[in-house]
C-alpha cells in the first residue's frame, strides 16, 4: 500500500490526471479483500490489485472514464463462473469498487499518510463516495482525522460531520479494516439527506524486528519486505548486521542485545522474531521482548531448548502468562530444514499473526 501512496504524490506533484480503485464492499469470497487499491495513471500504467484480470480490465477501462470526466462512481461486479474462468480464478462473489479521479488538493492529505505509517500516529482516511447519490466533485471530499483532533483536509467543510466520523473512529482503529457508513442528515430542511463515506483506519504500518543478523535473518528480510512488512535487523556484530547483508531492510542496528529495546517503540504493529546465534542472546531478548505491546513474538529453538529457558526466566521472575504468548518453536510447521524454508514458515506465521486481532491485555 506504502508504493501506492508514494505514487499518488509523486504523480499529483507532476500534475498528471490520476484514478484510485478501492474494493469497498465484498459478498463471498472474493480474490481480494475490502480496501484493496488499484491505481491507474493518464498513460495506461497501473500500480496494486483488486483480483483477477476479468475484474480489473473494466476497473481499468471505468478508471480511464473517471479521469476524463473527473467524475467517480461505484462499479458492481457479480463474479460469474464464466468471468472467474476467463480470469483464472477459483472464488467469486459480489463485489463493489469505488473509483474516484484524485487531485492536486489532496497531496498534503497523502503525505501525511506516508508520515503517519512511517512514524506512528492513528486516523482515520474519510473519502465522499456519494451524496444523495451524486458523487462529489468537491475539493472537499476527503480528510485525514486524527484521534488527537488534528486533521488535514475537509469534508466539506462540515465539522458536525467529521465528529461523526471520528464518533467511529475508535471502532474502525481497533478493527483495522476500512468499513463503508451512511450518514443520515436527520434534518428536513437540512441541504443533503444520506452521505456514503469510505472510512479507512491509517495506522504505523506492521514492522519485523529481526534479532540475529544470521543465514535465516538474511532469508527472512528479504521475504518480509515483499509481503509489506517494514523490517529492522539487529546484531551485536558489525560483520553481521550491515547494508551489503542486508540492502533491502528499512533499518540494521549494531547493538548490544542486553541493552537494545530501549532504541524502539515497540507497540500493536510490531512483530519480534528472536534468531539470534545462541540462547544466553535469545534469553537477553526475549526477557525485554515479553513486556512489550508486541502483536507478535517468536523464537527460534528446539522444544528442549525452549523449556530450559522458559524455566530459567520464570526464575527471574518472568510470569508464564507471558511466555505463553511467544510462538516457540517460530513459524508453521511444514517440516523446513534449510534457512530458505525456515524464512518461509517464518514469514507465514507472520502473515496469519497479521490478520488476527491482538490479544488481549
């Protein structure tokens, strides 16, 4: 999502013309799910997905409309037999799909965002997808609310009805999905009746702290970069933990393993995976990683390895409350042997950590 909205900046900066897709509403069991993006620019080229190629050549043919009208529009989609054959796909469903033309007037929306998923922060991304049935054409048709009560942009210029929104902003952050609300003016002489609004949750995007800069780290990094994690390694080893091993990671900390959680904000979206080259280091990590927030927590090990330390660290005074929350042995089981097949049971754990809500406290 993070490339989408790097170049919907760099395009609305260049003034090019510009629609933006989003899956808002599925029935069934669609290829993608709800707020799904797919971006299209004036020249033809696209960016994203919402499913298969029987879906997303009317999104692009209806997106190629919407730029030259600068009108949007929702597209429904009822995936036939026929359309899934001709798409090469296995699920169907009824799916709705918003496109809307984007504008120069929503690039300090957009950076924002960037802002907010690189350094932390909660809001909520409300965009107009009708009033009374009538798309929009409105500067004024998105804005990022933030629970502090900052916002950038405007809807409409309205402030009852962005507290209406941010009245479900809790909701929404905690679910972490988008949702689709209709808001009903209640009023007889008010100048709309119904509002359709896209509320999306902006939250610090998931991030992988890889402890242990090792041949799995090295698997690892790279897989979690693709499936749109933000990964930071750590090492005590210089020879280790650097930027030829690791080029593609967002940050590679040399630090003692002691001492290194004072250097992050460990919180709701982040992941902590302990491979570290032995386990007097996994004991040191995964002490500090167990009073943390953490969505998740993992470490590598055989079961006898684990019991020992487990035990050691209830000695200190660990509870077994939480030691029970860390995923040990890490990753799915699917018999993996080698650091390639380590790094993807790794990364698939992470993946269904994702999409599950966090414990609770």
């Amino acid at each position: 999502m993070e490339d989408i909205y790097a170049e919907i900046i760099r395009a609305l900066e260049k003034k090019e013309k510009l629609a933006l897709a989003t899956l808002i509403t599925r029935v069934g069991s669609a290829p993608r799910g709800v707020g799904a993006k797919y971006l299209v620019k004036e020249d033809g080229t696209s960016l994203g997905s919402i499913g298969g190629g029987c879906v997303e050549a009317e999104v692009w043919q209806g997106a190629r409309e919407v730029m030259k009208k600068g009108e949007g529009g929702v597209l429904h989609f009822s995936l036939t037999a026929e359309q899934l054959a001709e798409g090469g796909l296995i699920c169907g469903g009824n799916i709705d799909i918003f496109v809307e033309p984007l504008k120069e007037e929503f690039i300090p929306i957009y950076r924002e965002v960037m802002r907010m998923k690189q350094k932390g922060g909660a809001a909520v991304l409300a965009t107009l997808i009708s009033m009374d049935g009538v798309f929009p054409k409105s500067e004024m048709s998105k804005a990022l609310l933030k629970t502090s009560g900052e916002k950038v942009g405007s809807l409409l210029d309205r402030k009852e009805l962005e507290q209406r929104i941010l009245e479900e902003s809790e909701a929404l952050l905690n679910e972490k999905k988008p949702r689709v609300i209709v808001l009903n003016s209640g009023r007889e002489d008010a100048s709309w009746k119904k509002m359709e609004v896209l509320l999306e949750p902006i939250l610090s995007e998931p991030t992988v702290y890889i402890f242990g800069a090792g041949h799995i780290s090295q698997q690892l990094s790279p897989l979690a970069k693709r499936v749109h994690f933000k990964v930071v390694v750590i090492d005590d080893r210089e020879m280790f933990a650097n930027r030829e091993r690791f080029p593609e990671a967002d940050e590679v900390i040399v630090s003692e393993f002691e001492e290194c959680f004072d250097r992050f904000s460990i919180d709701e979206s982040s992941y902590i995976v302990i491979v570290t080259r032995g386990h007097l280091y996994d004991g040191y990590v995964l002490e500090q990683a167990v009073k943390t927030k953490a969505h998740y927590i993992g470490m590598i090990g055989s079961k006898k390895k684990i019991r020992t330390l487990y035990q050691n660290l209830m000695e200190m005074g660990v509870p077994k409350e939480a030691l029970d929350r860390v995923h040990a042995p890490i990753g799915l089981d699917i018999h993996s042997e080698t650091p390639e097949e380590i790094g993807v049971s790794i990364i698939a754990e992470l993946i269904k950590a994702r999409g599950e809500p966090p414990a609770s406290s």
